[in-house]
C-alpha cells in the first residue's frame, strides 16, 4: 500500500473522520488543521443542484 498516494480512502490511516462539507463539518476540519490532527473530510454527493452546498456570507 502506497501512502503518499492512497488508491482508495479505505487505504488511509487518520484518527478523525468529518462527515458533512456543511458549516459544522468544515468548521471542524478548520479546527483540526490549526491543531495540527490529521483528520479526512468526507462528503456526500448529490445530485441535486438546488440544495444548500454551503454557508452563506
């Protein structure tokens, strides 16, 4: 297994997993970065083009 280049997701070794790009998810993951935790965001994909892909500003 290449772990500078993993095939797969299931491939990589992190301590935390985020679920959800939402504004909790990608907040957590802002969080982990400036902790220095490796952690992996995770999001679902969908096709529907007319729902919430985020915060607004």
């Amino acid at each position: 297994m290449n772990q500078e280049h993993p095939s797969t997701a299931a491939d990589l070794d992190v301590p935390v997993l985020v679920v959800g790009g939402g504004g909790a998810g990608l907040t957590s993951s802002m969080l982990l970065s400036q902790l220095g935790i490796a952690h992996l965001p995770r999001q679902r994909l969908s096709n529907d083009l007319d729902s919430s892909q985020g915060a607004c500003a």
